[in-house]
C-alpha cells in the first residue's frame, strides 16, 4: 500500500498541519479523526488496514488529515466566540491547504467526506456548507448539533450563541434552509449516517436523518447493535460505507 505523510505550514492556523495519504488512485476520501484525534489514530486503530484491499487495488484513495479540536470545541479556556472561529479558521486549512493537495493527488474527480466521532461532524458540516465540491457525505457515530447536550456531553459553548455557531451546527442550518442552489446541490449528494443503537447520540441522528428527508434530501441511516463507537465497530463500518 503506497503511504505517503505530509507536513506543511497553515497560513490560515499559523501553524504545522500534517497529513496522511493511503493509496495510490481511485476515489478520494477526506476522512477526519475523532474526538481531539490525530491523522494517524485511523491507521493506528487498523481501520486503515481493514480498507487494504480497496486501497492497494486503487479503488480507494484515503487522505487522514490532523483536527484542532483542542484548540476550538474543547478549549475551555477562551471565550465561545474564539472556539467557533477558531474552528472556521480550521475549515479554511481544509479548504484552502487539504483540498488541493487531494486535487493535485488525484485526478478521480470524485471526492467523499467522512469521518467519525467528531469526525463526522466535520464531515458532515463541511459536506452540506460546500455540497458542490463533494459527491458522498459519511458520518459515523457522529453528533450534528453541539450545543446539545446529550447526557454527560455538554453543550461545547456553555450556553453562548452567534451566527457561527448556527452556521456550522448541520441540525441547525438546515432546519432553516430553503428550496435553492444549496439545498439542490446538498440533494444531490449520497449521504450515509450510521450509529449505534445505544449510542447517547442516537436520537441526534435519527433527528437529522428525518430532517434531511423532509427537506427532500435522500440519505442512507443505519442503526447499529449495541454502542458501535469505538474502533473495532468502524473497522467493520467503513468497509460497507466508504
């Protein structure tokens, strides 16, 4: 399996970014790390590995980049407002550094988003904001509203609100989201949420689910035995939905 790291400057996160690439063709991924998780916990964890066949054979290109997650969701030391931009500042890196890095990787002209945990909040917020640079959107375990809290999962902004908070809460901007280019483009996207029966974000999912449908927004939901979020339930997820 080809396996390439990257490490490069952000001018938008004035800082080091590094990055993973698996693969050597095929449909490029954009996969993002869990919770406060790093471009490497997914080969770690053998996820990586469970995709092998798909990867060596060309069929998949899997790009695992870093998460700032500490520096925004979860510093509790700054104000609500620095953690939403810190986080934008996060999804510009993505935009502006990551993104053509995987053009330049891959000529496929198919991009998929995905992630887990947190991760496919990041998946899923990026996927439905820029709908037209994607073709599938994938979130496992995922949360799409953090400022819910949800059992011993707080609210990530205490309570505080702003216009960028709503902007990038998925739950959020499409319940208000009318009939246009967006919600057009986001309709056209192949869009998989799986999760575990018992997870504590299981009724967040089935929320957003039936949200995305009565906006006319076509999505695949799967519901898990038991907890299924931890790594050895992904390595069996990502084989069917990537």
């Amino acid at each position: 399996m080809n396996r390439e790291y990257h490490k490069n400057y952000s001018i938008s996160l004035q800082r080091d970014m590094e990055v993973l690439i698996f693969g050597h063709a095929g449909k490029a991924v954009l996969f993002f790390p869990p919770r406060m998780g790093r471009f490497y916990d997914y080969e770690n964890w053998g996820i990586i590995a469970a995709l092998n066949d798909r990867i060596t054979s060309g069929e998949l290109q899997i790009f695992c980049v870093d998460s700032i997650d500490v520096e925004s969701f979860y510093n509790h030391n700054v104000h609500p407002a620095e953690r939403i931009n810190r986080h934008i500042e996060y999804e510009q890196y993505i935009l502006n550094d990551v993104l053509p890095l995987i053009q330049l990787k891959n000529n496929s002209n198919y991009l998929e988003v995905a992630g887990c945990s947190m991760g496919a909040y990041h998946a899923v917020n990026l996927g439905l904001k820029h709908p037209a640079l994607f073709n599938k959107v994938v979130g496992l375990s995922g949360r799409y509203d953090l400022t819910h809290e949800v059992r011993y999962f707080k609210d990530l902004f205490d309570g505080y609100h702003n216009d960028n908070i709503y902007f990038n809460m998925p739950l959020q901007f499409m319940a208000n989201m009318g009939a246009g280019k967006i919600l057009d483009a986001i309709a056209k996207l192949e869009i998989i949420l799986a999760i575990g029966q018992t997870d504590p974000f299981l009724a967040n999912n089935v929320d957003f689910s039936n949200l995305l449908w009565n906006k006319g927004v076509a999505n695949q939901f799967y519901v898990w035995d038991n907890y299924a979020h931890q790594p050895r339930s992904w390595r069996q997820m990502v084989r069917l939905y990537l």
